[in-house]
C-alpha cells in the first residue's frame, strides 16, 4: 500500500461528486482520527502470539495422544493372556 500515491483533499470535486450523488444540500459531519502506530514490538513480532498459541495446542495435543496411546497399549496387554514378564524371563 506506500506504493499508491496520497491524493489531496480538493474541495471542488468533493462538491461535484456530493451533487451529482444527489444530496443537494445535505449537512456533512467530517471527523477524523489518529492513526493508532503498532508499538515497537508488533512490528519487530506480528504473529508471535498466534505462534506461541498453536505451539500451546500442539503441545497438549501431543501429551493428550500420547496418555491416549499409553492406556490403550497398557489395557490390551492387561487383556492378552499370560504375564509378559514371565513369558520374557522364561
């Protein structure tokens, strides 16, 4: 966007244009306001704190599969029969 070139307020156009939309006489309220700057560190870091959200998820997601994945190996080796151990040291 700093490539398009600012244009300066011409009044006469802007009456042009407000008559030809057929306003006729309308009051017009004008206010503008501060362009609120980004501080320093939203500039340096834009998308650090979705980065730091998605690396949350995918943590936890991590540990919940694992927990998951755990208990079900550990329930089918309560299932099998036998003991493990025992078939291992003969």
């Amino acid at each position: 966007m700093s490539g398009l070139p600012q244009r300066g307020f011409d009044p006469d156009k802007a009456k042009f244009h407000f008559q030809k939309a057929k306003l006729g006489s309308a009051p017009v309220q004008l206010s503008g306001a501060r362009r609120l700057q980004p501080s320093t560190q939203e500039r340096r870091y834009p998308m650090k704190a979705q980065a730091q959200r998605l690396i949350a998820t995918c943590l936890g997601l991590a540990l919940l599969t694992l927990l998951i994945l755990s208990m079900v190996v550990f329930g089918i080796t309560g299932l099998l029969l036998g003991d493990a151990a025992q078939q291992v040291l003969g």
